[in-house]
C-alpha cells in the first residue's frame, strides 16, 4: 500500500520535476555526476525539515516533533496523504540542493515548494497529537495563544534589530551625491539588493552585465563590459562605484575600472566596506568593498 501511494504520488509529482528538469539543462551545465552527488546526499534529507528548528522559543523542535510523529503515524497506518506529503518534503528538499549544484549558492528560501508540505505535517502531527489529551481544544487554544504572543514579542525587536542595514546606508550616502551615479558590481547578481534599494532613483544605475536564463541577475563582470560602459555613461555621470572582493577577487577592478578612472582624470573619494551573498562584513577579510571616484570632468 505504501509503495503504491509513493508512486501515485510520484506521477502528482511528475509535471514538477519535469519542468524542472527543462530549466536545469537550460541555466547551466555541470555534469551529472555534480547534480546526482549533491541531490542524494543524505544530510539533505534531514536539513531542510531541521531548518524549522530556527523558530523561537523552541517551537521550531515542537513542530519538527510534531511531522515526525505525523510521518511515523502515517506509515504505521499507511496513510495515502501522508506518504504523498513525506515524498514531497523528502524529494523537493535535496532535489534543490542538486538543481543548484555549479549554478549558484544554496538559500532556503528555495525549499518553498515543500514547506508547505512540511507545514501540514506539523498540522496532522499536532492534531493527532492532541487526541490524547482530555481538554484537545483548550490545549490548542493555549498553544495558538502562545505562539501568538511570542510573534507579537519578538517581531519588534527583529524589526529593531538593524532599521539602517548596510545597503540601505549606502544608498542613503548616494541620495546625497550629486549628480548622476553609477555603480559596478564585479560579481553582476551581488548587486540585487541595491537594486532594489535605488529602484525609484534614476540618478543612480547598478550595472551588473545581466546575461540569460540563469544569469539574468548579472554575472562576473569582464574588462571590456566596464570599459565599454564607462565611455558610453563617462559624458553624464559624475561618480563611478565599484564594488569587488578586496582580497579574492579584484583583477577587472585594477585592470579596467581603475585604468579608465585615471584615463577620465577621476578622484578617488569614497570607500565603503558592504556585504557579499557569501561574507559578511564584521570580518574585514570577508567583506567587499565599494570604491567611488568623482569624474570633475564628467
């Protein structure tokens, strides 16, 4: 029985996984072997659900407790619904993983298709869970009254964290540039974020050399593609910006931007340290670097 719902559910599953699969040989290509050997490996399968666990005030253990026992309940009494929610979870989470494999960094933000199964084990778990209990309805009503209060508590102080993220700071430090501004990013899709933070300002331009499929988000930028940009925005803008990897990665900063910068008789006056996808930035060593130059000329 539960062989055959794991199949059935497999077909459900089909159309995903195809069109998955369409996307895979069209954004990239790593072998086979990177895909399989990043997809079927065992700590995957255990990650994803595990990343509830970062819940506060330990909810996140009660709720991973909670779709084991779903999951356990669910096979002992070989549950259909269940054995399609657990083939779900199970597959989606290292599947990612693999999709992602020599294309670019993991986030958990892309497990989404299988939290919300995930979710509705919890749901059953609790549920089921609850049964045992006399008072089934008030110890629901206390829980969701106690989750309730903890998000009231803590959502303000994660809010209060940091109103002025680094970003936000360097945009801000932009607004008060004069003139039209354009920033490099020397990894193209690391420049996203402030994108969004400038996307109703048409002073600044954040130019990261989007290409197709999966790197319209921008790629690593080559000397010719700054070369070229500088000279085309060189007669209406007055500061460039470049962002790169001060340490690992800054061989088109020093062979291209530097070089125009010097050709176009810009100043250096500005430098920032920021954020990476990858680093962060109370480390020196692990932080980029935004260098900015006023073209007097421009």
């Amino acid at each position: 029985m539960l062989v055959a719902a794991l199949t059935i559910s497999g077909v459900i599953y089909l159309p995903y996984v195809v069109r998955v699969w369409m996307l895979q040989t069209a954004v990239g290509h790593p072998s086979a072997l990177a895909v399989l050997r990043e997809g079927l490996n065992p700590r995957y399968f255990i990650s994803g659900p595990m990343y509830l666990t970062n819940a506060g005030y330990g909810v996140g253990l009660l709720a991973v407790g909670a779709a084991a026992y779903a999951a356990w309940d669910g096979i002992r009494r070989r549950d259909f619904f269940i054995g399609f929610l657990i083939f779900v979870v199970a597959m989606q989470t290292p599947l990612s993983h693999g999709f992602l494999a020599g294309r670019s960094a993991f986030a958990f933000r892309y497990l989404a298709p299988a939290f919300p199964a995930l979710c509705m084990l919890v749901g059953i778990g609790t549920y089921a869970l609850l049964r045992h209990f006399r008072l089934a309805e008030l110890t629901l009503v206390g829980a969701a009254a106690a989750i309730l209060i903890g998000a009231v508590i803590s959502f303000p102080k994660a809010n209060n964290r940091e109103r002025e993220a680094p970003w936000r700071r360097f945009r801000a430090d932009l607004v008060k540039l004069p003139g039209q501004k354009v920033v490099f990013f020397d990894v193209g899709w690391d420049g996203q974020r402030l994108q969004y933070e400038t996307r109703h300002d048409p002073s600044v331009s954040v130019m990261t050399d989007p290409g197709t499929g999966w790197a319209t988000g921008g790629i690593y930028l080559q000397p010719e593609y700054v070369t070229r940009v500088i000279r085309e925005r060189a007669p209406q803008t007055s500061m460039f910006f470049y962002q790169f990897d001060s340490v690992y990665r800054r061989s088109t900063y020093d062979s291209a931007f530097v070089p125009e910068m010097q050709r176009l008789g810009c100043v250096r006056q500005y430098v920032r340290d920021v954020p990476t996808y990858t680093r962060v930035i109370d480390n020196p060593l692990k932080a980029a670097t935004v260098v900015g130059y006023v073209c007097h000329a421009a």
